[in-house]
C-alpha cells in the first residue's frame, strides 16, 4: 500500500511539465508536432523518480480502496507540486487491478527491429 506521504505534495524541489507546440518548416510543408518537456533541479527530479518508482512497485491487488478495474493515479498540479508553469499531469498505472488489462485507448509500439 502507498504511503500516506504519497497523496499530496508528492514533489520536493522544483519540476516544471509543459507542452510545447512545434512548428517547422522543411521544403516549403509545415510540419506540427508536440513536446512533453520535463525539466527539475536534482531534488525535483528525484522525486518525481521515486513517485514514479512507488507507483510501479504498488500492489494494486491489496489496495482496499482501489476497485476492480480502476488504476492507482495521481495528480501532480501547477503551483502545488509543479511549478506555476506547468500544466496539470497525472501519473498512473496503465493496468487495471484485478483484470490487468490497459486502456481502450491505448496502442501498443511497434516491437519489430
């Protein structure tokens, strides 16, 4: 089970999130894309490592407060957690308790080499 630590203010040090919109021209076509930039000093981004390390660890199995077919989650919000400049994220576990099935939404990369 998850520490009571891990349910607010999960960040020490500063981390910043943000999306970033790209625009790029190469032979007169224009190309569009977007960027997830994750930026921290060494405290912020070690704790970000060690919440995203929590959440792989947990046994979602024993989670009395977590049904079957939900996924542990957690917010990580501007000004609290993040910087002023961030946008709101929410870091969770993409198997679902008792089932371990993912999302509907979800696609697989490609594992060919």
């Amino acid at each position: 089970m998850i520490s009571k630590k891990y349910k607010g203010n999960e960040i020490t040090g500063h981390l910043d999130i943000v999306v970033s919109n790209i625009e790029d021209e190469f032979e007169d076509e224009i190309e569009k894309w977007q960027e997830v930039l994750i930026h921290g000093d060494p405290e912020g981004l070690r704790s970000f490592a060690k919440l995203l390390m929590t959440i792989a660890d947990l046994n979602q199995e024993n989670k009395e407060d977590l049904s079957i077919g939900a996924r542990e989650h957690y917010h990580l919000r501007p000004n609290l957690e993040l910087s002023k400049s961030s946008i709101e994220v929410i870091v969770g576990r993409i198997d679902a308790k008792g089932t371990g099935s993912f999302y509907d939404s979800f696609v697989a990369k490609d594992t060919k080499k």
